[in-house]
C-alpha cells in the first residue's frame, strides 16, 4: 500500500471515528429523526455537486428500487439507531460496537447461502459477542436508563450494515459512487416520514449545527469517496481493515473533546471485539494490509 493511500486510510478511520463524536453532540438536542434527516440531506447535495463536476447519472429509472433497499438497510435504519444510542451511550462504546458490523455480515451470509461456518469463525464471532458484553457491563453508562434499549439498537445498526452488505454482493453491479448518492437521497425520503413524530427538543446553536454539517457533508459525504478511491486502488480486502482503526478513533475523539471516561474494560473489550473481527474476515496484516497493492 502506498503512503498515500495509508494516509486516506488512516484519515478515513479518523472521520469515521469522529461521527460518534458528532452524534453524541448534535442527538440529545435535534433528536434522531431530526439529526439524520439534515446527515442524509447534507450527503445527498454534497455528493450531487460533486456528481455534476464529474458528470455522473444516477439512472434512476433503472435503479430506484436499488437505492431504496441500499438506503434503507445501509444508511437509514443504521443511522437512526446510532442517533438514537448516541443520547445514551458513549462515543466510545458506539465506536467498539460499530466494529461488530464484519460479524454479522458474516453471520447472515452463512444463513442466506446455508453453509455452515467455520470454527475460526464460530470463535470470532463469540470474542465479539464477549467484548460487547465486557464494554457495556463495566462501563457507568450501563448503570443509565434506557441503556440496554441503547446497546440493543446499535447492534441492530451494525446488523443492518450486515444485510446491506449481504445485499449489495448479490444485486446487480451498479457503480459505486452512484450507490452512495442514490442510497443518500433514498435515505433521505425514507426517513423525512419519521420527523414529524420526533420534532428536536430545542432550537439548534450554531455549533450543533456545525457538528450536524461535518456529519453530513464529511462523515457522510466526504468518507464515502475517500473509501470508494480506496477500494479501486487497493481493493475491498484492504479497504476494510479501516473497521479495525475508527474504533480507536472513537475512543481518542470522545476523551478528548467530551471528557470521557476510558477504563481498562474500554481497551479490553476493543482489543475483544477486533480480535475476534479479524478471525470472522480472514484478516492478516502481513497478507491482507501491507502486500496487497504496490502499485498505488
């Protein structure tokens, strides 16, 4: 891998980390609905801008439904259960769990192609399952009302990252930057039905709306090129050792700039939960990281 393209890595690792940052600023104040209608709304026109400079069609009549699946499952649902876990939980603990996302990816495509798993896998998938339960167990948050409900809807986020995943190996070849600004308007239709049921409990300051806008246009937007050159260049197996470094992102980002409090359950249960990733996906950084693209 190129020095640049470690650097896109590492920069991408960190925007993403930062979006639990975000989320835990602008959720308590605008809500879930509210704050996910404006990220996928940001998203949407940043990338339609970016669209006309490059003079790339969305093909809409071709691939509506497309979007509209791939919105759902990989930015809709995702994105409100995270805001609506961001009010409780920690950007921490939001970042760890995040990276159980590989697992369940693995899980459901056991069960849509019905191939038994490996014991590798049947190992990764339990270090993930005891990670997650060593970081909210001895974590003060989980102490907090409406803590479990909060743990319970970002794993159904990173299960739903799962079916998109799923979804997109099995579904017709649509150009990448396309998904991600067809499923960004999709996703933006989707959940404006939502809002309405649950308006923001006060008016935004202007630093809200700035954390709401980096979520957008840089966590959303920007991150989705970045990870996208990322894959042309250095192919997907590469692109996603990118799981493995925003949990550490999330937790520097919360203690630094929220105060947070980071025990040694925190390092355990991360060390847990990407120990047993890394079994799930086959990951080896001498094979996998390093080695696999010299030519960028």
């Amino acid at each position: 891998m190129s020095t640049a393209n470690l650097l896109r890595l590492i920069f991408l690792a960190a925007v993403w980390g930062g979006s639990f940052l975000f989320m835990r600023i602008a959720a308590p104040v605008l809500g879930a609905a509210v704050l996910i209608e404006y990220r996928v709304l940001f998203a949407a026109l940043f990338l339609a801008v970016i669209g006309f400079f490059l003079k790339k069609r969305l093909a809409l009549r071709a691939h509506w439904a497309h979007y509209l699946i791939l919105g759902l499952f990989n930015s809709a649902i995702p994105f409100l259960m995270f805001a609506f876990a961001a009010r409780t939980l920690s950007a921490s603990l939001l970042a760890v769990i995040n990276a159980t996302t590989p697992l369940w990816g693995t899980l459901i495509a056991a069960v849509w192609s019905r191939q038994m798993v490996s014991a590798k896998v049947m190992l990764g998938l339990a270090l993930g399952a005891c990670g997650v339960a060593l970081l909210v167990g001895f974590d003060h948050v989980s102490a907090m009302p409406g803590a479990g409900i909060a743990t319970a809807a970002v794993l159904f986020a990173s299960f739903s990252y799962g079916i998109a995943s799923n979804y997109a190996k099995q579904a017709k070849a649509v150009e990448p930057f396309a998904n991600a600004h067809g499923s960004m308007w999709a996703a933006t239709l989707l959940v404006l039905p939502v809002v309405p049921f649950f308006p923001a409990s006060a008016e935004p300051t202007i630093g809200i709306m700035g954390a709401v806008l980096a979520l957008g246009v840089l966590c959303s937007g920007v991150a989705y090129l970045i990870y996208f050159r990322l894959i042309q260049d250095v192919g997907p197996s590469s692109a996603l050792t990118v799981t493995f470094l925003s949990p550490l992102f999330g937790i520097l980002w919360g203690t630094l700039f929220l105060g947070e409090t980071v025990g040694w359950y925190t390092f355990a249960g991360a060390a847990i939960v990407i120990t047993g990733t890394a079994l799930v996906t086959g990951f080896r950084p001498g094979l996998g990281f390093l080695n696999k693209s010299k030519a960028g």
